[in-house]
C-alpha cells in the first residue's frame, strides 16, 4: 500500500526533473506563476502537456506518463502542432583571451574572454541559448538578440578555466519552440495582409453615398475586419506566449510615410479619434469607423478602448508606423450616439516606455557587439583588456535586455487574455 500512495507524488516529480532537463522553456510553475493559464504552458520538444483544471495546475511529462496521470485526474492539452523543418543552427568560437589582472582563489585558475559566433539556419533564431563549458566551470547564457535567418550575430562571456582548451560552446537545442514561432509568424503576415485589403475597402465604402447598399456593405466589411482582428490577436496571444518562455531566463518593409492623417491634421503624437459614426441596420448598434495614428515612435500592439453608455471593448490592433495613421472598423451597442468614445488603453504605455527601454539597450549592444567583431577578426594584435571590457559591456547589457523583454513579453500577453 505504501508504494500505491507514493506513486503519484513520484510521477509528478519526475514531470518537472523531465522538464528542466531540456531548457528551452521555463518550467510550467515560473509560467503559471507570471500568468499563462495551464492549458497554455509551453512545452519542451518531445513532452507533452497535461493539466488538472480542479487544481489549475499544468505539467509537461513524457508520453509514457500519460495514460497513468489521465487516470489520477489529469487531462491531456495538445499543443499547436507545426511541421518539422530542418534548422541547422550552428555555434563556432572566435577567440578565447586570457584576463590579466583578475584574481580567482586557486592560482592554476584564470578567467577567459570566450568570444563565439552564432548562425541561424533556414528560420529565424529566438532568443538562442548557449551552454559554455570549462573544465572547472558551465555557464548558460541566453542571447537578447533574434538571429535573422542565414545570418549570424557574435557575442561573448567570461569563464574561469585551469586549461583554455577545455572551453567550448554549444548551441542549446529550441527547435521545437523556433518552428512554432515561425509558424505563428506566417499565420500573423498572411492575416495581417488580408486585413489591410478589407481596411483599403472599408475606406472606399466609407466616400459611397450614403444609403441602404452602403450601409449592408460597411456591416459586412466591419463583421470581416473583426474576424481577422481577432485572429491576429489570437496569434499574437500565441507569439508572446512563446516569446515569453524563451526569455523569461520582422523587418518592416519601407514604406513612404506621411506626417498628416486622413482626417488632414498634423500628426504629432500618437492619437485615436472618431472619424464616422453611422446607425447600423441593428437598432441600438452603431458604425464606428476610426483613424489610429502613432507620433515619432511605432505602435507596436495598439490596443483601443472603445466605450458608450450601454458597453465597453477593447479592440487589439495591428502594428502603427511612426508618422502614419490607418483607418479602422467596429461596432458597439449604445443608446446615445454621443456616448460614444475612444481612446488608448493604459498599458500602451507601459508598452511604448519597454519598447524604447529595448531600443535603446539593443542599439548600445550591437556597438559594443561590432567593436568586438573588428577586434577579434580584423585586428592583428588585439587589446585584451579592451575586449575583457567589451565582453563585460556585452554580459551586462545582454542580461538587461533578456530581463526588459520578459517584462514585455508578459505584459503583451496578459493585455491580450484581457476581455
């Protein structure tokens, strides 16, 4: 009996031991804990996730757990499924400096400046993971930049070592977690473009005449715009899921922009406004048609409280470039038409104020990152206390980037949980 009563507290530590093994992710805990509701948790590659919905808990385990804890109360939560595509990821080191001048308690030890590259094979790298080993020392770094597909970025770390030959780098596997971004990303860009010819229509309806087949036209193009808002918001719920358990540890294309709204005014900050508010075919519905405008800086998840006297919505928006402004749709019950409002919702804010924090961060490291790269590989007899300072610069920085976009990252998506 007493190997009976044991037997579910054993399955269940063996579940996270299993999870911690592989490293890509965070461990369900840390997840649920910031947020991510148990039937969304992130799996590691080759594991799947249960949950006990009585107990809101969720876990990863192998497949051999399965049948045994669906029989215990757990109840198995398929992840989104992606097809298998071939990486080829790689890691190779630059140069490996011995630190003058900084001390270590045994005197065969020194610290070492290792310097790596790293490139990412046919999809985009997210926050890659490097185990640097020594014979004394492992360390894991995780690195703040994405490497853009068939391309690669250097970076750098200190470890203490007796010998420099026993340094190595390894590139920690996440491909299961890389193709499921790519995924969403394609899904996001393909919604993304079928929403842009529905809003380019809705402006065209907007300058008919007014009437029966203009009004038929808008409901059904606002019922349309919404649909794919709401798609995207489900993907990108998805991507900042996925972007989160990575950190937690696109190139726009160039577009001609445009410092006047459409309604002709100055654009100089941010703003949402009104531009057309018609009665729909429903009694007690209203057409709100509505120009978003981002100022100097870019919008990157605007999210739009839409208010009157008898509701209150949240619409989640597509990214705003700096200077321009788009048009947009959307409906809401209301018995005074005046009643009607909108405007930001709070945590814009808070995400413009993180989205700059990153920019800022990422532009001083990818200085630093180059003046690495002239002295390892362009530089005959290389200083090496400046690359010591170098690597010190890059650790920092790279740790408060990691840090300042898990904060992003969970911020997005607990604003698009948000009802």
């Amino acid at each position: 009996m007493k190997a009976v009563f044991f037997l579910p507290v054993f399955l269940i530590a063996s579940i996270f031991l299993v999870n911690s093994a592989y490293g890509d992710a965070i461990s369900p805990i840390r997840q649920l804990n910031a947020g991510i509701i148990p039937s969304e948790v992130v799996c590691n590659d080759g594991l799947v996730r249960i949950v006990d919905h009585a107990k809101n808990k969720s876990a990863c385990v192998k497949s051999s757990s399965v049948e045994t804890l669906v029989k215990r109360g757990w109840q198995e939560a398929p992840g989104r499924q992606v097809q298998t595509t071939e990486i080829n990821d790689t890691i190779k080191p630059i140069s490996t400096t011995k630190v003058e001048g900084v001390g270590v308690k045994k005197s065969t030890t020194a610290v070492y400046d290792h310097i790596f590259e790293i490139c990412a094979g046919s999809i985009d790298l997210v926050a890659p993971e490097v185990i640097i080993k020594s014979d004394i020392e492992t360390k894991t770094v995780i690195i703040s930049a994405d490497v853009t597909a068939n391309s690669c970025i250097i970076s750098a770390a200190t470890i203490i070592a007796i010998d420099d030959e026993s340094i190595q780098s390894e590139l920690r596997n996440q491909d299961s977690i890389i193709a499921k971004i790519a995924s969403v990303r394609s899904d996001i860009e393909r919604s993304i473009l079928q929403l842009e010819e529905e809003r380019m229509k809705f402006a065209t309806i907007l300058a008919e005449q007014d009437g029966e087949i203009k009004k038929q036209r808008m409901d059904e193009s606002i019922a349309k715009i919404s649909q794919l808002r709401q798609s995207i918001s489900d993907l990108k719920d998805d991507l900042n899921r996925y972007y989160f358990v990575l950190y937690d540890v696109p190139k726009s294309k160039t577009v001609q922009q445009s410092k006047v709204s459409f309604t002709g005014s100055d654009i100089t900050e941010r703003s949402v406004k009104i531009i057309s508010l018609t009665p729909a075919r429903t009694e007690g519905v209203f057409d709100v048609a509505l120009e978003v405008c981002a100022g100097n800086n870019p919008i990157s998840d605007p999210m739009i409280s839409l208010s009157s006297d008898r509701k209150q919505s949240t619409l989640k928006l597509n990214k705003v470039i700096a200077n321009t402004c788009y048009k947009t749709g959307a409906k809401i019950d209301a018995t005074l038409q005046e009643s009607i409002t909108a405007s930001f919702v709070d945590s814009v804010s808070d995400t413009i104020a993180l989205e700059s924090t990153i920019r800022e961060l990422e532009s001083k490291i990818s200085q630093a990152r180059a003046e690495l790269t002239n002295l390892t590989q362009n530089t005959i007899n290389p200083d090496p206390k400046r690359i010591h300072q170098l690597t010190e610069e890059i650790t920092a920085l790279r740790a408060d980037i990691v840090a300042t976009k898990a904060m992003y990252y969970q911020s997005l998506y607990k604003a698009y949980k948000a009802e």
